[in-house]
C-alpha cells in the first residue's frame, strides 16, 4: 500500500481539526474573497471568481512530492457551480505591490458584478493518498487470506491509514493540495499529469455539490506553467 501512496495536504477549517491539532494551528489558505493583484495585472479573462488564495510561504512544503512556489500566493479563479469555459491559476510573488480588485466591472456599457464567495481560513493538514492499483498487488491477495469479502476490508483497512495519517483530522468537504486525486468519476490524473489541486465545493460554499480537479505535469507545476493546466469538474 505504501509503495503506491503519495503525501498530500489537506486545506481543512478549523473546525474539522483535531483539538490537538487546533492548539498553535496557523493558516495557509483562504476561500473566496476578492483577489489582491499587482499593478498592471487585472482580474483574469472571464471574471470567473475567486474560489482559493494559497499562501505558498506558509506551507508545510517538505509535505507534499510536487514542487510549489516557496513564497508568494497561488490564486485559483474558476467556476465551482457550473463546468467552466476557463479557469486561471496565478502565482503573485512575495514582494509585489498589490491592491485589491472590485468586483464590479462593465459589460458592453452595462454594470456587473463577479461572485464573491464568503471569505473563510483554511488549516494544512498533511495526509496520505492511495492509488487504486494497490488493491492489485500480491501481498494484497497474502494479506486477505481466503475467503475473505475483500472489498471491505481493504475499504476499512485504507480509511484507518488515512485517518492516521491526518492525525484524526475530517477532510471529507476540504481542498487538497497534491497526492492522488479522489474522484468522483473518472481519475484525470493519469500518464504524465498529477493532481496540484482538488477542490470540493462545499469548502467554499455549503450549497454547492461539485468537484474541482486541477492537473499539470509535473514539470509544468515546478517551471510555474499554470497556463497549461487542465481543470475538470464533476458533479
């Protein structure tokens, strides 16, 4: 099982840590809100909102097998209630002189406005993914014996190896940052492209029952090509 694992993060509220885990917690990202831009850089092609800002400094990166920015923020800007027709990841450095966009801006001479999701903090909590595949190895068939319903036991067997890695922690409605994808249909990370972000709706709105994907390669994501991501949603 742990040769077909890879670390992740999850990006919880403060609510789904453990008691322990709340003493001395410290925040890393935060849902919604309006972006803080540099000058010159604008709200990206097609005003999508702004569903997550991560504090790339502030990250426990020795967790995750990707390469992330050491410093500066990462902005997801992408639709969670409907399949987008673009979506955008933008990494502003550390010392770049920012200010906040409005969200109200002119359409062909008419006012509108891009949806502002409640601003909430969210907490890093190192976890462990599994692939599939594991389920596929010899030792998995040694480790079940005969007889033996093997689906629930690998099921329950998996779930207490992932609670224990995140120490207890609930990351059932959170984001998570690298690992394996969990997805609700097919996985989009295959071949050459690994996860950077999974994010469920809930995390940013509780009304909202969808999934976000976000793929790259792993050379993408380490030379900051961001325009070269894949995003998928599934409901």
């Amino acid at each position: 099982m742990l040769a077909h694992s890879r670390p992740c993060l999850h990006l919880v509220h403060f609510q789904d840590l453990t008691p322990a885990q709340q003493q001395g917690a410290r925040p890393v990202a935060r849902t919604g809100g309006l972006p803080c831009l540099p000058e010159g850089v604008d709200w990206p092609e097609g005003r999508k909102p702004l569903v997550l800002t991560v504090d790339c400094g502030a990250l426990p990166r020795e967790a995750l097998d990707i390469e992330l920015p050491s410093d500066g923020s990462l902005l997801f800007f992408t639709s969670i209630e409907y399949e987008p027709e673009s979506s955008v990841v933008l990494h502003v450095p550390a010392d770049a002189s920012t200010t906040q966009r409005s969200a109200a801006y002119e359409l062909d001479g008419r006012p509108e406005q891009v949806r502002v999701y409640e601003p909430d903090v969210l907490y890093p909590v190192p976890g462990l993914t599994v692939s599939p595949d594991w389920r596929d190895a010899p030792a998995t068939s040694a480790f079940l014996g005969s007889g033996v319903d093997g689906d629930d036991v690998l099921d329950n067997f998996e779930d207490a190896v992932r609670r224990a890695a995140a120490g207890g922690a609930s990351y059932g409605v959170a984001v998570q940052l690298g690992g394996f994808s969990s997805p609700w249909q097919s996985a989009p990370d295959e071949g050459d492209l690994v996860l950077l972000a999974q994010i469920h709706g809930q995390a940013i709105d509780l009304d909202v029952y969808t999934q976000t994907l976000i793929v790259g390669t792993r050379e993408d994501i380490a030379a900051r090509r961001y325009e070269a991501l894949e995003f998928e949603q599934q409901v």
